[in-house]
C-alpha cells in the first residue's frame, strides 16, 4: 500500500527509493519505519508527513514510537510539530506512550495535541507529573470560570 518507486516521472530521474519523496507522492501510504528512518538519513524535506503516516499505518507503537520521537528532535520546528502530530495519533490509537517520547513533548509548548490526547487515551498512571500539572490546572481554571455549570 503506498509504495512508490521515487519521486522523478522518468526513468533517468535518480529520486530516492520507495515513497514519491520529492512530490510528496504516496507518502499518506507509509507503513514501514526503515522507509522513514531512511528518510531522515537523507534530509528528505517531508519527513514528518511521514511520520504521522506511519503513526496512522503501523499496527505496532513499539516500532512506531523511535520515529516519532527522531521527529519530536528534530531541529526542523515543522517536523517536531508533525513529530507532536504523530503522538497523539499513537496515543489515540494504540493508547500507549514511551519515556523518550515524554522527554522530548515536555520541550514542546504546553496544550498541544499530544499532551491532550495522551490525556484522554492513556492510562493516567502512566503520565508523568508534568502532564497531570498542567491538564489537572487547566480543568481547575475552566471550573472556576464556569462555576455553576
């Protein structure tokens, strides 16, 4: 599913292999993490399109979630935000989260997608402090200014 066979529209072009890279091409049908850990390898510019691609397509969070969280790295602020992206997609599906990927989110401004569904999906338990702060404040705050609702 997905699978292209480079980005060119010739045969003499030389676009990386799988994945339409370059045009963005079957990147919607990636499900293999070494596709996307290529990806990286090469610098390619829609790296985090692949990466939320691969948190929609993949069955397995264990192997998904080292991607994700190669993205959440990222020094390119728009594939960390794919990277944020692709968490909550995990979270949403699979339920689940690693320590990694928990290190790299609290970098990431406060009430972005991830923090919201990794509140609503996994178990609380499994959280860290600095997630129950910020979510267990944000329902105090909407309590207080809607007081008898």
């Amino acid at each position: 599913m997905g699978r292209g066979t480079g980005a060119g529209g010739s045969e003499g072009d030389a676009g990386p292999p799988g994945p339409g890279w370059w045009g963005g091409v079957d990147l919607n049908g990636v499900e293999r993490p070494e596709q996307v850990l290529a990806a990286f390898e090469r610098g390619e510019g829609r790296v985090g399109v692949a990466v939320i691609a691969l948190a929609l397509n993949h069955a397995d969070p264990a192997a998904v979630l080292p991607v994700v969280a190669r993205a959440l790295d990222s020094a390119d602020p728009e594939v960390r935000r794919q990277g944020v992206v692709a968490l909550a997609h995990v979270a949403r599906l699979h339920r689940t989260v690693d320590r990694r990927c928990l290190e790299l989110l609290r970098r990431c401004p406060r009430g972005n997608e991830a923090g919201d569904d990794l509140w609503s999906f996994v178990p609380h338990r499994e959280l860290p402090l600095w997630l129950w702060r910020h979510h267990l404040r944000e329902r105090l705050v909407e309590r207080l200014r809607r007081p008898f609702d």
